[in-house]
C-alpha cells in the first residue's frame, strides 16, 4: 500500500515510528513490541536510519521483517548521510526487492562528533535533492519531514517554509511533522504552508513524554518547546516514573483528540521502541 493513497480514504491515519537497535537481543524485543501494536492496527509503521547510515542494513532488514512477516505497511527512511547517490540507490533497490514501497526522505542529523551536516561527493545537501532522486525512480511513495516550530538549524520560519515547498514540489506526498507539545505550533504552521500552496496531508508528530529528562534532552535537540504547564506537571513528579507516565498519556491523549477534532489528517507516534504509553493514547481515542 502506498501510503499517500491511504490519505484519500475516510478516516484519520494512525502509524508508529521505532528505530533498529543495535543488537540480535534488541531486535527480537522490537518486533515483539510491535506484534503487540499489530492489534491496534495501525496504518503503517516507520523506521528510522541510523546517523551516518550505521544502521542502514537494519533498517531494510526491520522494516523488510514487519511488511512481510508482521504484516503491518512498513516506511523505511532515508537519509543522505555519508552517502552517495550509487549508495542511496543500492538502499532503495533492496527496499523494492522486499517490497517496501514507502520511504520518508530527509537530509538526516550530521554524525556524532561534526557540528554541521556536509553533504559527500556526489551526495545530496537536502532533503529536496533526495526526494526528487527517489521521485524519479517512479517507484516509491514519499513523505518528508516538517518542522512546526522551525528547524533548528534555520531560525528564519519562513525560508524554512520555503524550503519545505521545494520538498513538496520535488515529490513528497505527505508530510510528517516533528514532535510537539503546543497544538497552537501545529495549526499555525498549517496555515502558513497552506499559504504558500502546500495542499499535501501533514500529520502532526506526537510523542507521550514517559521520562522528563529525556524529553527535555530531545526538545533542545529538536527546537520543540515544552510548554510551561505541561513542564510545571512533570516537575512535580519527575522522580515518579508511574505518574511521569500517567501526566504524559494524559497530555497526548488531550493533544490528540484536539488535533483530530480539528482536522488534522490523523497521527504519527514517536513511541522510543515501547508500546505501553503509545498503546494506552491510541486505545483511548477509539472510546
């Protein structure tokens, strides 16, 4: 299934975002955790490219394993790190040799240790190159990524919008946005793309927050904000790892039923490879 063509169907879409660990151990535990959320039945499940392409062989391989043997749609990404355009090409005849026809195209963070991202020799620099590379295959259905509060490497909002309609106009057919805590972020952000005639789906990222420490490490990573209330709850309970869960769920699932109730085409969970917090939202929207 191509993912852009579930968008044209009634109904919001739900899918799951985990990333390939690094051990044999580590994996079989991830596809146990996602047989589990194989009876939520989502739409389809992503997975994410190690820094550097480290986890390159992974990935095909997990998101080769939930298409065929879990049976769950499976959205490989793919990033241009470290990576030439011959490499790159390698990846996606390996995805389309094992049927995985939907990839989410992004330029991906520098490796560990670089401050900035510098594109190889005959690589790619952007998002956009990529996705036009892979759009011309003809053979893959393509997302990219978007950034409600900005890229954190692009103060000026608008050239990052900009440049999020070049991506589009090169072959993307929906967009997944970063993670966020604000709903207000998500529709602003709509408005103004939809300004510039962005008229593909954008599916707002949303992760429950089950550690307070972590979520404040990924949003100054990521240039998310946490909200002074949502942060006020969590300082309450930081050492409380059951009630850090309990006003995570709590949070998502409001922020959830808002962004539906308002429009939003449906949700992507950043579930961190865990099922219980991500399963407890999704059950909660269906009653």
């Amino acid at each position: 299934m191509r993912i852009v063509d579930r968008f044209s169907k009634p109904g919001p879409v739900f899918s799951f975002e985990f990333f390939p660990p690094k051990t044999e151990a580590g994996i079989e535990k991830l596809y146990s955790t996602i047989e589990h959320l194989a009876e939520l039945n989502p739409d389809f499940v992503s997975v994410t490219y190690g820094a550097g392409g480290s986890s390159r062989d992974t990935s095909v391989e997990v998101a080769s394993h939930i298409k065929n043997k879990i049976g769950i749609e499976a959205m490989a990404h793919l990033t241009c790190v470290g990576h030439e355009r011959g490499e790159i090409q390698d990846v996606l005849n390996r995805l389309e040799d094992v049927g995985v026809e939907n990839i989410l195209a992004l330029r991906g963070d520098p490796p560990k240790g670089d401050d900035s991202f510098i594109a190889v020799e005959n690589g790619f620099a952007y998002a956009s190159e990529l996705t036009e590379f892979v759009n011309q295959t003809g053979k893959f259905c393509i997302g990219g990524a978007c950034y409600p509060e900005g890229h954190p490497e692009n103060p000026d909002k608008e050239a990052d919008l900009s440049h999020l309609v070049t991506k589009v106009n090169a072959g993307a057919g929906f967009l997944v946005t970063q993670l966020f805590f604000d709903n207000a972020a998500y529709f602003a952000f709509v408005d103004r793309a939809r300004a510039l005639g962005v008229t593909v789906p954008i599916v707002p990222g949303i992760m429950p927050v089950t550690n307070v420490s972590q979520v404040e490490r990924f949003t100054s990573m990521c240039g998310a904000t946490i909200p002074e209330d949502l942060l006020l709850r969590l300082n309450r309970v930081r050492e409380d790892d059951q009630a850090v869960m309990a006003t995570g769920i709590e949070w998502a699932t409001r922020q959830c039923r808002e962004l539906l109730d308002k429009g939003a085409p449906g949700i992507h969970f950043y579930t961190l490879n865990k099922s219980l917090a991500t399963r407890v939202v999704y059950w909660s929207l269906q009653h």
